[in-house]
C-alpha cells in the first residue's frame, strides 16, 4: 500500500491551498483547467450546503470523527466539494484512492484528483503527482457530466430484441438497460457485446479465462475495479467501463471498437484499423448486426484518443 512521501502529512483540516501557479502534469493541465477554471465560488445558489461544510462533514465521516466511519460516504461528499471548486476536497479524495483508504487503491484515479487540485494551486496535490510518477489520469464517475446525445428511436429501441430473448436473458437485458446509461453506452451496443461474448452466459468461462455475462480477462477486471466476474452486476459494469473507455479511445467507431474488444486495442493500432483475423472480422459484424450502426456518441473527457487514430482514418482500412 503506498503512503505519501516523508515530506508530505496526511491531509487534515488544516491544510490549506498554496499560492504558487502550480501546473499538474504534461498535457492533462488544460484539460483539468479547462474542468475547473469555471468553478470559483463556494457559494450554493439552491441553498444547499457549500463545499467547505461538505469537505468538514466528509472529514468527519472519513476519520469517524464524532460520527461512525463511513468512507463511502466520505467519498461522495468530497466529489460533491470539489464539483463546487473546492480543491482541498480533490485533494483529500485523490489521498484515499492513492493510499486505499476506505476505497480501493487506484493511482488512475488519484492521478486526476491531484491534478485538478494542482491547476488551482494546491502545492500538496503538486508534489503527490510527483509521488505517483507516471499513472495514466482517470476522471472519477462522479465528476464525470452526464453524456448528452440526440434521441435516436431505431437505436434504442430493443423490441426486436426482446421478442427472441427467453426470460433469464430478459433480465440480463432489463441490467443492461439500468446501468448502461451510467457509462453513457447505448444499450443494444451492450446486448450485442454480450450476445457475441457469453450469449448471456453469467458463469461462461473462455478457454482464455475470460469470464462472465462481458466475457473479462483477469487483467481487464482489475484494470476496471472487478473483484467478483461472475457476478453479473459488478460484471457488466466493469464491460461498460471497457466500452466507454474503448469508445473515447477511438472516437465512438464501433468496429473499431469491437475490434480492440475482441483483439485488444494494441492489435487495432498495429494494423491501423480492423485486425485481418477471421475471428475478429467475423466478431466486428456480428456487433454491429445487433447495434445496427457505425458509430457511437462518445465522451471525450474519458481519455484522450489513440494517438494512431489519424493513421487509422487515413489508411481507410475499415
């Protein structure tokens, strides 16, 4: 479990917001910047609590001070601190990600929170994203807007779908239908990804040792924060992470997309486009059979695109 460098105390009701222009690391300042810049006030126009109150009562709540420990808790009300510009708030979030404190470890995470706290000037967020070295920044969920796209009634319509689909895969449809809309992924992408993957299987296992109804790889369940494949919430969830990753990743072309689920993104840069297995080409239409579209609304803020992509769409390879 890592801990901060010698020089830097936990964080606690005093720390403070340093004064220098503090810049987070390589190109992820002006995305952090850009996020928070627009945020200045504290101040609650709905007259709800303002962030510093929320930053206290999540203080409290992190160290079971005065109230029972409850790090989850502790969590949302740091994320709902710093949607109001509260910079200690990010910092104190990405801490407990960056030390497990109460929440799984993960430096993606930490990695975003430090730098946000660092485009306002918080030295201590500053010398964290020293600490963690190079971790790839990852936009927690709560921070993250909802994804807005155009109605598009043939797209989300899953009538077709439903009329062929016996009972135990009707609620495997009607999971996906709750939760695919929290990582801003069409539904009928997702059937189709499960269709192809485990034929709504939520004990299927590959002769890769992919798992579950989405069909992850040990290292992809990890990567996306699933500790139990098989069961079938935490299992689609870790999928529609990957699929919301892979649709920011390549700019919301399906086959594209598809293609990395099946091959890995590595295989798609390498052959700038849709790998020439049989297997993937077979698995790239059978996707986009069911979804019965070439491209997907995307949210960018999620990572920056393959940087492949211009050879990509220059090779015309799709």
């Amino acid at each position: 479990m890592p801990c901060a460098p010698p020089n830097i105390k936990p964080h606690s009701p005093g720390t403070g917001i340093g004064t220098g222009a503090a810049q987070p690391r390589g190109g992820l300042a002006a995305l952090l910047v850009g996020l928070f810049v627009t945020i200045s006030s504290p101040a609650r126009a709905d007259g709800g609590p303002g962030a510093e109150q929320l930053r206290l009562t999540a203080l409290a709540l992190e160290h079971g001070e005065g109230v029972p420990r409850d790090a989850k808790k502790a969590a949302e009300l740091y994320c709902q601190a710093a949607k109001l510009g509260d910079a200690e708030a990010l910092y104190n979030l990405g801490w407990m990600y960056a030390n497990g404190r109460g929440l799984p470890r993960d430096d993606e995470l930490a990695a975003y929170l430090f730098g946000a706290a660092a485009a306002q000037g918080h030295q201590a967020s500053l010398r964290m994203l020293r600490f963690l070295g190079h971790a790839e920044a990852r936009q927690p969920e709560c921070l993250r807007p909802p994804m807005q796209w155009q109605s598009d009634e043939s797209e989300d319509d899953i009538e077709d779908i439903l009329l062929t689909s016996t009972e135990p895969q009707k609620k495997i449809i009607g999971l996906i239908q709750r939760l695919a809309p929290e990582y801003g992924v069409k539904p009928r992408l997702a059937i189709a990804v499960i269709k192809a993957e485990s034929n709504f299987d939520p004990v299927a296992v590959s002769d890769k040792n992919a798992q579950g109804l989405m069909q992850l790889i040990p290292d992809t369940a990890i990567r996306f924060n699933v500790s139990k494949p098989f069961d079938p919430e935490q299992n689609v969830r870790g999928g529609l992470s990957y699929l919301r990753w892979l649709l920011a990743y390549f700019q919301g072309n399906v086959a594209l997309v598809a293609a990395a689920y099946n091959a890995g993104e590595g295989a798609v840069e390498r052959f700038k486009g849709v790998p020439p297995y049989p297997e993937t080409r077979d698995y790239v239409k059978r996707i986009i059979n069911v979804y019965q579209r070439v491209e997907h609304p995307f949210d960018a803020a999620v990572t920056p695109p393959s940087p492949e992509m211009p050879r990509i769409q220059s090779a015309k390879s799709l």
